[in-house]
C-alpha cells in the first residue's frame, strides 16, 4: 500500500473526493470544520524532486503550504522516518531543482513535522526507525509555493510496512495542525543552520528541545560552496522572519569558519553557536 492509499484508508482521517484535478488526477479533501483552513490530498506521477510546475493554472487550488509525501533511500538503508527543506547548495543538481538555488520553506511547517513525527508512538513493529531532520538537500527549487518533504525509508522493506505508511500518512495531517498552533503562538525563535553532517545531529537537539525553529541547514561539506547569493536566497526563501544564523561550532572546521563567518557577518543577523541555546 502506497503513502497516499493510507491517506485514503486512514482510520482516523476522512477524505472525499472532490471535483477538482490537480495533473490529471482528482483531489480529495479532509473532511471537518476547521474554521478558514482546508486540507487538501494530491497525486502527480512526476517523481516528487524533479516536480518543476505545479500548473496551478490548471487547477482550483491555491495551497498556502505543500508537504510532499515521499519514499526515502539511503546507502545504509536504516528504517527511519525524517522531514527537510530541500535545495542544493552546490553545483550538482542531479536530484532535481536548480544548481545553487533553494525551494521556499517554512522553518515552522519544518519543525511541526518533526515534533509530529516525535510525538507519535511507535508499535513494536516501528521501533527500530529512526527520527530524523535531515539538512537542506535535493529538488525541487523552484516551486512558487512553501514546501517540506516527510519521508518515509530507507528501502522497499520499509516502504511495504503498511503500520508505517499509516503513520506517515497521520503524522502528515497533525503536522499542518501542530504547524498552525506554532504559527498562531509565534513563540519559536527563526534559525538558518550551518555545519554538522547529513543527519545533523546538534540541530535535531535543538529543534527537539528548544524553542527554535530552522528552515534551511547547510552541512559543512557544503560550507565552501556558500556565496551571498545563496545566503540571501535562504533569508528570503524562508517565510518567517529569520531570528538567528546558527553555527554547529564543532561540526564547521576552521577552514570553513573563515569561509563562513565572514559571509554572514554581511547581513544583519546575529550569529550563535549550537551550544549557545
């Protein structure tokens, strides 16, 4: 059973089918009041990375938000559930989006879904998966709407697990909920990562923990390809108003730091090391 199919077979969620097509394919919506907010569930056959046009002309859709539903693979094919922002800081682009360019995100819609993911209980089944934010990686870049991935992986033993695919499928509705109680308490200090390695371990800490939010994390095997353009681009791409960059002190070697620093010493932002929250 596929992500979406759980969707529809939800055992908590109700989704009907409406008259609206979204790439060829009808659109369901989530059944409920929830006062001026409606949720709605797509499908397009274009793998999600290399989605470049959400031909919302063709549609009557005007999301607010988008969070792609995806498979997730990995060398070490660990089972593990995660949420990133998604962009490429580096020339290679062949994953999807642009060279050097990033998505529009929200650092709020980013930390729901991880809070969501860590908030679920976990069957026996699910107990060795790990919970994950992963940095800022892969297309699309150029989508005209905020968007996050959730993934499920890392391998096709996982993705057939179908007490796996339900809870994705759950913890993707509580998120767009969990992300509108942030929104509406605005209490989330706003950062922009840097350093650390894939599975950004120190931000995970921080996000689970703290009271912060992060959109875009750019790991330290990327430092180098860091140019104001990018920077700016991560500022702007972000739809809260961004409180802080945020260094992972011991993950940026002293090379990257003097690449870094004074790169964003150009902007107007404070600077603070992980270990500071």
């Amino acid at each position: 059973m596929n992500i979406r199919e759980n969707f529809l077979n939800s055992k908590v969620h109700n989704f009907e089918e409406t008259d609206i097509r979204w790439h060829k394919n009808p659109i369901f919506k989530l059944k409920g009041n929830f006062k001026e907010n409606e949720i709605f569930l797509g499908l397009t056959k274009e793998p999600l990375i290399f989605l470049n046009d959400l031909r919302l002309d063709e549609s009557e859709l005007n999301p607010d938000l988008l969070i792609f539903a995806s498979r997730h693979t990995s060398k070490t094919a660990r089972p593990a559930f995660l949420v990133h922002t998604t962009g490429n800081w580096g020339e290679d682009a062949d994953f999807g989006g642009n060279s050097q360019d990033l998505s529009k995100t929200s650092a709020l819609l980013h930390k729901a879904g991880f809070v969501s993911l860590i908030e679920q209980e976990l069957s026996p089944q699910l107990a060795e998966f790990s919970i994950d934010v992963e940095v800022t990686h892969h297309g699309p870049t150029i989508l005209e709407k905020p968007l996050i991935f959730m993934e499920l992986g890392s391998s096709k033993g996982e993705w057939i697990i179908s007490n796996a695919g339900e809870l994705l499928a759950n913890v993707i509705i509580n998120t767009i909920f969990k992300y509108l109680e942030f929104n509406e308490k605005k209490s989330d200090i706003i950062g922009l990562g840097f350093g650390g390695t894939h599975y950004a371990p120190n931000f995970n800490r921080l996000i689970r923990n703290k009271n912060i939010a992060m959109s875009f994390i750019c790991p330290k095997y990327y430092v180098q390809q860091l140019n104001v353009e990018l920077i700016s681009k991560m500022i702007n791409n972000t739809l809260e108003k961004v409180d802080y960059f945020i260094v992972d002190w011991k993950g940026t070697n002293s090379e990257n730091k003097k690449h870094l620093i004074p790169l964003l010493e150009e902007f107007k932002i404070p600077i603070k090391k992980t270990k500071e929250f």
